[in-house]
C-alpha cells in the first residue's frame, strides 16, 4: 500500500508504535555511539545479536560514550511485519487513506495491508518516511522532527544479515542530509594529505584500487560509503565503515599482503567481507579531496592516468550514490552531489589486470600532482 498523504496523527502514531515494539523486543541490550564527523549519533539496539554486525562495521567511529547525540537509530528484530503495516496504515480512523481502505472492505475490494510506503510531503515530495516490507522482512522509518531511524529486520543471523549489505545505509543517507553534507558512495585514498575520490558504478575496480592502494602504505577513508562535506569550500571525507568487500579472484591476490579478518562469504552476491580494524591507524578523518578519478578496465598492458570526462565523472558519482541510498527519483540531491566534484580536475583511469602497476601508476600520479601544487 502507497500512501503520499499521511496525517500527523498517522505518523506520531507510527512511530510511537515502533518505539514501543523495540521496547517490547527486549528493550535496550545496549547504547552506543557513532562518531560521523562532527556528529554524533546514537545506536539504541534492543537486539543482542545486532552487536557483533555493529562492532565489526562500525568499529572506527563506534564509541561508549557521549555527552550529547544529534540522532538516534533504534534497532530491533521484528517478525510480525504484516501486523505491524496493518497498524500503520489503519492507526488514524480520521484519515483519507483509512476511510478509502474502509469503503474497499465494504465493498469486498481491499487488499490486506502486507506492506506500506508513506511519502509526507511536508518532509519530502518523494522519498518514504515509513516503509514496511513483509516480503524484505524490514521496517524503515525516520521522524525527521525528532531525527530518530527505526530499523528492524527478521533475521540477524551473519550469513543472512550481512546480505542486506553495510549497516542501515538508508539511516545514515537520512542522519548526514545537510546543505553541505551527505552520504557518498565511492572510494577515497591518498598522499601526504592529498586525496583522490574515485567514483563510479558497480564492479568498475574502486574496491581493489583502494585496497590494494591501503596494502601499499597510502592514507585510506573507504573503498565503498563515505561522509563528504564542502562547508568550507573544501571537500573533504570521513570513514565510515570498518570492512571491505572483494572478490574471490582479487583476494586471492591481495591476501598474503593482507592482514584482515573474514567476515562473510555470503555479503554482496560473490564478494567476501572482511574486517580491516587492523589497519585503523592508516585512516584519515577530514580529508581533502583534490581530484576525482574514474576507472575503467582496459586491454592495455600499462595502467594510465589520463584527463577525463567532467560529465562522466560526476554523473557516475552522483548515480552510484542515489542508486545505493534509494534516492533516484531526487533531482535536487543529484543536483547536490554534482555539485560537490563538478569544480574537482576529473581523469579517466585506465586499469590493467595488474593490481600492482595500477597502485605504483596510482601512487606516480598523486606525488606529481602534489609537486605541481607546491
């Protein structure tokens, strides 16, 4: 069931309803606190196995204590997701979407509420505030008033759970939304302070570049999800997440020079999780970003660097990021993440099949670009 004009009293409803069901699920197992760059956010898990998935992903930014929080996530395991639609969609009686539901009953033509999309207009036009999947077996919802996240899903389960991919994505695309500020989806490295952003869709190499590239003694923010924010001008990049995802051909070699921890074999289709902890003290926080780079996978024998399409950079930034987060249909965040590399120097990158040439011709690059800039 879709529905683009919820009440308020739906949704305060909604939500009081959901925090009661986390209660009713254990109530708090523990509270942490993640540290995204100038904010902070806190984890209410009521669900003892959510901890080991939260202190793997999260084991960078991941804290015990705060002296304040600017969001909440709520975390919990649910099984009853038809019943929890249901309420959703029927909890307000003074509703439109209530008294039309009531007149299909009426006439023998309702459908039973198994999941429910809500979109409130006066959050956003087009992205949901609340959605219940009984076939995902998911709830997702956030209260932009009171910038809580509820998630909850069946099975937390390793080899089940970690198929849902990184941690609450959607939550954190919800939590870091400022003017100047979102979630990212692409890999960052660099030199002596000097990063590259290197962008583009699925299975184009970002991962392996940038971890063979972290294998290799650069400064490393991510292979995958990444804080970015331009308030001064600057765009600069925050880690989130403490794993990586690659496949079985790329770690095969990548794995004697590797110190990792395996996570799942069962993460992203067939890629393998590992756990990169560590390697912490080669993370940076805050970091520039001078260029954007595109890969693509070449023929050629040599790896090379070359100055390339402006359009195609930024388009495939802004595409891979809205496809992970579920936003495609919001122009004016496209808009926004266009406009955090459309004044970046973009190169197209031109990989070989060698992982090794392609982090020396990486590492070439990045120290002419310093020497140039001084």
């Amino acid at each position: 069931m879709f529905c683009d004009t919820p009440t308020q009293k739906q949704l305060r409803a909604i939500y009081a309803g959901l925090a009661a069901r986390a209660v009713e699920h254990g109530g708090p197992v523990c509270v942490k606190y993640l540290q995204l760059g100038t904010q902070t956010v806190r984890v209410v898990c009521c669900a003892a196995d959510f901890i080991p998935h939260m202190e793997a992903q999260w084991a960078y930014i991941l804290r015990d204590d705060a002296p304040a929080c600017d969001a909440t996530i709520v975390v919990w395991q649910e099984r009853e997701f038809t019943r929890l639609a249901q309420y959703a969609a029927t909890c307000d009686r003074t509703s439109a979407a209530y008294r039309q539901w009531r007149l299909d009953k009426m006439r023998g033509a309702a459908r039973p509420v198994t999941d429910l999309t809500l979109v409130d207009p006066a959050f956003h036009h087009r992205q949901p505030v609340v959605e219940i999947c009984s076939g995902d077996k998911s709830v997702r919802a956030w209260d932009p008033a009171n910038r809580v996240f509820y998630y909850a899903v069946r099975d937390f389960a390793p080899e089940e759970f970690i198929k849902r991919g990184h941690l609450c994505v959607h939550a954190l695309a919800c939590i870091l939304k400022r003017p100047q500020r979102n979630l990212g989806h692409g890999a960052v490295v660099g030199l002596d302070g000097h990063g590259a952003l290197i962008c583009g869709m699925g299975y184009r190499g970002k991962s392996t570049l940038s971890v063979a590239a972290l294998l290799d003694g650069f400064e490393y923010v991510t292979d995958d999800y990444i804080l970015l924010d331009k308030s001064d001008g600057t765009l600069r990049a925050w880690p989130i997440y403490s794993i990586i995802t690659l496949g079985p051909a790329v770690y095969q070699t990548l794995s004697p020079r590797m110190d990792a921890r395996f996570v799942s074999n069962n993460g992203r289709k067939d890629k393998y999780v590992f756990s990169i902890a560590r390697y912490h003290e080669r993370f940076a926080t805050a970091y520039p970003i001078e260029c954007c780079l595109f890969p693509r996978f070449t023929g050629g024998s040599e790896p090379r660097i070359e100055p390339g399409d402006r359009v195609i950079a930024t388009d495939e930034f802004a595409l891979s990021t809205v496809n992970q987060t579920g936003e495609a249909q919001d122009m004016r965040l496209i808009a926004k993440l266009c406009g955090f590399v459309d004044d970046l120097p973009c190169f197209r990158f031109n990989l070989t099949t060698d992982f090794f040439k392609n982090t020396r011709c990486l590492r070439e690059f990045l120290e002419q670009r310093r020497h140039l800039n001084h």
